[in-house]
C-alpha cells in the first residue's frame, strides 16, 4: 500500500530547488501511507514523489518505476490481485520484467494495449503514468473507488496526489466550497466528483484521464455498474456461483508476504469474509471494537463468531472520551468532513489491527452489491401507493404535510407519495432544504441535492427499483463514505485494507441476481445468506443488520454535552453556520422531543473539520514527522 504525490508543468522547465523541497513536504505529508520507503522523479514537464508500505515482492519493484528503456514511469497505490496471470500472459507475448512486482506488470499491460490496459486489471488502484515518448500522462482509479485519487488544475500545472492535504500544501491559499458545504449538509460528505475545496477535485472510480502538456486533462469512463438480472437461473445456480467466485475473491485477496488479517463485526458479511480466509490462513487474527454502553458493541457476538471458527479475536472497548479527543486528528486524516459515526471506531479497530499484522480482510461492499441495507425493502412495502392515482396522492400528501413531525405514519406516507427519484438519493439524508435554509447563512436556492443523483437515475430508467436503488449507493454512499473512510482510517495506521466483495468478478455475480433473491422471506441479502449456510455460524446468518452502532444520540444528552455546546460556541464558523439553531436543536435533542443526533453531529464534524483546516488549530504532522523520526 503506497501513496504517491506528483504534477505535470504546462511548460519545460528544469527543478529548481524550492520546488523540490515543496515536493518533499507533500511527500511527507502522507508518510502514514507508506513509512517503509520514498522515490523522486522528474523531468521536463514532470514530477513524481511516491511513499511505500511493503506488504508484496518486499525487495523489488520500488517506485517510481520505469519501463522500456525508461519510456514509461509510473507511480501506483494499489494492489493488482491477478497480476500473476497478467505476467505469465504478457512473458508469452514476449514482455521481459526486471522484478515480480505487479507495478511493472501494470507498465508492461499499458505499453501494449494503452488505455484499454485498466479493463484488464482486477484490484484497488490509483496510478499516474508518464510516457516520455508521447509526451502525455495517463492517470486510472479502479472501478469502485477504493483508492484515493485528488487532481488540481491551473494555467501553469495539474497537481495530482493520493490525499488532499498534500495538495494544499502547493496552493499559495485555498478557499471553501459552499456548495460542497450545502451538499455535505444533506448527504454527510461531499459528493464527488467535488471536494469541500474549491478547485480540487477527485477523479472518479471507473475513469481514467489523459494529459498533454499545453493541453486539457481528458476524461473518460472505462467501467460502469451495469445490473442486468437473470430470470431464469435458480436460486441453487446462484448460489454455487456466489461461493465459487467468493471463495476465489478471498484467495486472491490473501496474496501477501506480510501478516493478513480480518476485521470481525456481528454481521453476516465479515464472518464469512473470515469463515472463507480461515480455510486458507487457519490462524488468521481477526480485530473487533465495542463502547461500554450495552446494546452498541458487537464484540461479544464476534468473539463467539472467533471462537466458533477457531481463530483469535483482538478487541478494543472505546470510551467516548477518546471518541472526542481522537476525532481532529481523525478528520486531518480523513481530508474532507465525513459524519458517519462510524468512522471513528473503524479508527481504534485499525489501530489494534496494526499492532499484529500490516494487512486486513473487510466486508465493505456486500450491502451495495448484494442489496443489504433496510431500506431496500422500501419499493415493497410501498408498492401499494403505485394503484392511487395522482389526485389521490396530492390529497395524502396535504394531509401528512399537516400532521406533527414525529406522528405515526407520517413518514410512510409522504415516501409513498414521492416518485423515487426525489425521496431517494443514498443511505443518508441529513438536513432538509427547508432546514438548510435555516442552518445555512450562505444557503444557495441553485444548488439542489437531487443534481448528484439526477444523471444516476437517468441512467437506469428501465431498471427494477431495488437495483436502482443500489446504483445510486454505489455512486454515492460507497464511494463518499464507506470506502473514504476505510481508506483513511486504515492507511492513517499505515495498514493495508483489502475488500474482497468489490471485485469486478464478484460484482459480475451479483449484478444478475434478481430483486425476489435479494430482499426475500422479511430479510435482506437473502440468497447471500443463503450461500453463508454452512460456511458462517448459525448465530450470524440471521442477525438484525446494526453495522458499527455508536451511541451518539445518547453520548449528546450526557458525556458529549459540555463538549458539543463548546464546540459550537467555540468554532469560527459563524459567518457559514446559524450557530443558534444548532444549540436549538441540541436543546431539543437532550429534553428528548425529538432525535436530531445525526443532524448534530453532521454540523459537530464539519466544525472539527473546519478547526483543523481552516482555523488550523492543530498541526498533526508535527506529531507524525515526530513519531517516525523517534523523537
């Protein structure tokens, strides 16, 4: 696992030595990205600066890396998981490599096929390469978004890097994007392709660019989430497809020269992530965390789902004073505000996790391919709403309109009510625009939530509700907030994360797998839990979903308290945020009237955030710089 850091000048030009020692700030600004190693190159037009975390082929394969006579040069974060196969098939052709490194096989692939190279490619990447002959940069993320991948653009070069922060660090002042603010308040991150600065953007997952320089950054799409459901295959078939291509997903997610390991939740997904990597690995470690409150830790049902399996469990009780204390330095990590929760214990389970080994197994993306979450369920149980006419609907409408916030039924029918496309848009929405309007003191009426999700819908017109649903997921949720923060939160422990459900091959499975086998018999991700019988213990398969529960609505009304009202009174965030009207509904909250906690603390982290960035109240690579000198 790497990071790298890099830009392309729009004219020749020679290194001088203030934009060398810039470039090695930005490098050591990501050093938790890969501790083990650094690499410079540079050129005319070009510079690459690379940090690397050695989990395969330890003695070779160091970067940047060049190929053919030093025509191509490539820096890669990622991991290639059939870079074997592609090697021996590129041998035959005639290819030579100098190491056993998948990054070569990567610049080997390009020289032959060019863009078309990524279609081959079944892994986690994000790569810059520079072709010397052609003077152009080609630059890929994989097709899900598990690697980072940042670029800016101005007249004199295009910055690229693996993390924001290294590329503030190259802009003489940067200024914040209120309508990624807008946005943030709505979804609880910041919708790519945008970022809360403005100006830099992310390149996004299935999209590769190329650059000339004096020319424009081409972007294009090399992959797209199709779902194209298969009637007539039994739910047997399925089955034995799912296993089949799951099992394989695992092996080749097990490719490493360093310690693997897993994390383990109660849920379905990591048990039988580990259930499978255990018959590989039979000691394989697995790493749970659970808070003090009863009803919001998992570790008692993964230490029983361990101990079925017979392999060890690591587990870490988190208080929430070290939610608090932890949670700047969480955000400097995480780049953009991020108001999942559950971020922060996906940090202190990382943390433990790097104590044993330098790589880890998770079930990040089983719920999004597999359809695992609740409200999947919802298209069935409002199916009765499609026979009332419109007449009808406008009339209900009225009517729940006019009840109490918090009646019974009140919210059923106004989903019942709403076409799709404007109730639905990912697995969280915060704050209403009317609530925006009073939250926000640069409130903007032009920016409407629904232009992130209005081309996803458009996109799958003809598509079954359900699978709809999971496109939009996949181009929101996964990307914005399951997989950013399991990026972060592992890399900031210099630990490798590797996620064997977000395999091109498995997702080819899952996207033929009808509605009627997916949210099935009262449940959700039916005939995967199906393919789990007999694999994962009997315990697990029919668990309610909790994911990572963190009892922040009830931390607000008494641990939190003090803190949060500091925060708010405290922040410089004033001319952006209607401070008031989150005391208010702070105040609410804690006389139990009403549960805003995740509207509060989507407001809570963008302040923290805006602390650490913006007011720069902190300086966390002081203390990196520190802790990897020793000093």
């Amino acid at each position: 696992m790497c990071g790298f850091i890099g830009c392309i000048h729009e004219q020749a030009k020679e290194q001088n030595d203030s934009e060398k020692k810039l470039l090695k700030q930005m490098n050591d600004l990501i050093v938790h990205r890969g501790p083990d190693d650094e690499g410079f190159f540079s050129d005319e037009h070009i510079r690459f600066g690379f940090r690397r975390l050695s989990i395969i082929d330890i003695e070779s394969g160091s970067q940047p890396l060049s190929y053919e006579n030093d025509r191509y040069w490539i820096i890669f974060n990622g991991e290639i998981y059939n870079f074997v196969e592609l090697r021996e098939e590129l041998v035959k052709k005639g290819f030579s490599f100098e190491t056993e490194s998948d990054t070569e096989v990567i610049l080997a692939l390009f020289s032959e096929l060019r863009e078309k190279a990524v279609e081959r490619l079944r892994g986690m990447f994000a790569f810059v390469i520079w072709d010397k002959e052609k003077q152009e940069l080609f630059g890929a993320r994989d097709p899900f978004g598990i690697k980072p991948f940042f670029y800016l653009e101005n007249d004199e070069e295009t910055f690229f890097a693996s993390e924001k922060k290294s590329i503030l660090l190259a802009m003489e002042s940067s200024e914040l994007h209120l309508d990624s603010l807008q946005q943030y308040m709505t979804y609880q991150f910041v919708p790519e392709p945008e970022t809360m600065t403005k100006n830099i953007r992310k390149l996004e997952p299935g999209h590769y660019f190329t650059k000339k320089p004096g020319g424009p950054l081409n972007i294009a799409r090399y992959w797209k989430a199709n779902f194209s459901p298969v009637g007539h295959r039994s739910q047997e078939e399925f089955i034995k497809e799912i296993r089949d291509v799951l099992f394989d997903s695992v092996n080749i997610h097990m490719r490493s020269d360093v310690p693997v390991g897993s994390f383990l939740s109660g849920g379905i997904d990591s048990s039988l992530i580990v259930s499978i990597a255990k018959q590989f690995h039979p000691n394989i470690k697995t790493f749970s965390v659970g808070f003090e409150r009863d009803g919001f830790s998992e570790i008692d049902v993964a230490k029983e789902t361990a101990d079925r399996l017979g392999v060890e469990n690591i587990n870490y009780v988190i208080s929430p004073e070290e939610y608090m204390n932890e949670l700047p330095k969480i955000m400097w990590h995480m780049d953009d505000p991020l108001a999942d929760p559950a971020c922060v214990p996906l940090y202190f389970v990382a943390r433990e996790a790097r104590k044993h080994v330098t790589v880890v197994l998770s079930g990040e993306g089983a719920d999004e391919l597999f359809g695992g979450y609740n409200i999947y369920r919802e298209p069935q149980s409002l199916e009765m709403f499609n026979k009332i006419p419109d007449v009808g609907k406008a009339l209900l409408r009225s009517l729940a309109s006019a009840l109490p916030e918090g009646v019974r039924g009140k919210s059923f029918i106004e989903r019942g009510v709403t076409p799709m496309e404007e109730r639905y848009i990912g697995n969280a929405k915060m704050f209403s625009e009317e609530e925006k309007r009073s939250l926000l003191v640069k409130y903007n009426g032009a920016v409407d939530f629904r232009d992130v999700t209005k081309p996803l819908y458009a996109e799958t017109a003809g598509y079954d509700p359900v699978d709809r649903m999971q496109y939009i997921d996949i181009h929101t949720w996964m990307r914005g907030d399951i997989l950013l923060k399991a990026d972060r939160m592992t890399m900031a422990h210099s630990l490798e994360l590797r996620v064997p459900f977000l395999d091109k091959a498995v997702f080819d499975i899952a996207s033929k797998i009808p509605t009627s086998l997916k949210t099935a018999e009262g449940t959700t991700k039916y005939i995967l839990r199906k393919a789990a019988e007999g694999i994962v213990p009997d315990h697990v398969l029919n668990r309610k979903k909790l994911g990572f529960p963190v009892p922040i609505r009830h931390w607000l009304k008494a641990e939190m308290h003090d803190w949060a009202v500091d925060l708010i009174k405290q922040s410089e965030t004033g001319h952006l945020i209607n401070k008031q009207y989150v005391l208010d509904l702070l105040d609410e909250h804690c006389r139990g009237k009403l549960d805003h906690s995740r509207k509060i603390w989507t407001v809570l982290v963008f302040m923290v955030w805006h602390g650490v960035f913006v007011e720069e109240k902190y300086d966390f690579q002081k203390e990196k710089k520190a802790a990897v000198s020793g000093s």
